[in-house]
C-alpha cells in the first residue's frame, strides 16, 4: 500500500484544477479528465482503480453542482431555497452520494426548479429490454396528450402537429442509430436503411399527413 500512497501524494502535490476551461494540468500538460491524467502517469493500477471508485461515489453529487453552475446560482441561493445555510450546503456538495438523505436531494433539486424521479430496474435488463421500457413510457406520455385534447380543437390541433413532429424526430434517432451498425460481411449494402426526404419531413415538422410509403417521400427499408 506504500506504493498507492506514493502515488496519491504525488497527484496531490503536482495535479492543479483549472475551473475555467474545466482542464487538469499537471506537470504543463492538460488532461481533459482526471482519468485520463491517472492513465498516462506513473499512479499504480490499485491506486488508479481505488481514485476512479472514489470518484464514482461522487456522480449524483457532481450532476447538482454542474446543474446549478449551469444556472448560475451559488451555494447561498441554494440555500436560500433550501432555507438552511450555506455551509449546509458547502457539507452536502463535498459529500458522496451516500451521503446525500433522500429528503436534501429533493430540496436540492426543487431549489434548481426540478423534480425528482425515481427508476427501480432489473439489473438483468437487456439494452433491448431497456428500449423497449422508455419505449412504453413515451407511449403512455403521448397518450396523456392525447387525453389532455379532450373535445378542443385549439388543442387536438396543437397535440396532431406536436405528434408529427415527434415522429420525425424518432424516426432521426433511429435514423442515425442505424448508421452506427458495421456493414454486413463482403456487403456495401446496410442491414437496414431508413431515408426520409426533406418534403416529408417538413410535412411532419408542421404535422401535416404524411405517408412514408414512397421512395421518393421516405421509407424503411430492409437491405
């Protein structure tokens, strides 16, 4: 262990943040992650994993700081909205996620203007699985729209043309998903081609009808 606390001492002597341009330099070359510093130096492989573990405690903790930098709010007005003092805060930004008691990371989320949410998933989940799960959950918001039209025109209007849109953009990430996929063995042909026109898409932008049955207008397509 004497090796990993040569290491430690030695990131903590020569390492030095730049909050500006969010940079480690050290010894006058920039990293762009502290990992990134770890893997090109001297650290041992235990001290490296033991860092990076340390910071994995640290993830939601970092997500609230980053989330308030972004609003360019301090820790006193955070606290303010908490209604508890700054070095309150101070003490929970410096904590880990374990920390952190259910009830100050709802206050700490209200105080950025967010809501909370909680997922309980499997852990054997498959991504597919996982897909397939949002997938749903974005079928029960957009039936929630639809509901929320009722019997007005203004509204059924506004939700047809918000539906068109979404469709166009669903169809982008799976669009550009698709591009991601290795061609087949001995193929310059993709497993699968999805191609939408510029006139069918700015039908769906305005939530216009749009059949995408057509080459010309877009299709999916199986190579």
């Amino acid at each position: 262990m004497s090796h990993a606390k040569g290491g430690r001492e030695a990131v903590n002597d020569r390492m030095s943040m730049n909050n500006d341009c969010g940079e480690i330099a050290m010894a006058e070359k920039k990293y762009s992650s502290v990992s990134d510093m770890l893997a090109h130096n001297a650290a041992s492989d235990e001290f490296r994993k033991e860092f990076e573990a340390q910071i994995a405690t640290r993830r939601v903790v970092k997500q609230l700081i980053a989330l308030r930098a972004a609003k360019g709010l301090s820790q006193k007005d955070i606290a303010d909205q908490m209604k508890c003092s700054q070095s309150r805060v101070s003490k929970l930004e410096n904590g880990t996620d374990d920390d952190m008691r259910l009830g100050d990371l709802r206050a700490y989320a209200n105080a950025l203007g967010y809501s909370t949410g909680f997922l309980f998933s499997d852990r054997k989940m498959t991504t597919v699985e996982e897909v397939k799960h949002h997938a749903f959950c974005i079928k029960q918001l957009m039936d929630r729209l639809a509901h929320l039209a009722g019997r007005d025109e203004g509204i059924a209007q506004a939700v047809s043309a918000f539906f068109g849109e979404a469709f166009f953009n669903l169809v982008k990430i799976i669009q550009d998903s698709a591009s991601k996929l290795p061609l087949p063995p001995d193929s310059d042909s993709p497993y699968i081609r999805i191609e939408i026109a510029n006139s069918g898409a700015e039908q769906l932008a305005l939530g216009s009808d749009c059949d995408l049955a057509t080459e010309e207008e877009g299709e999916l397509v199986p190579a």
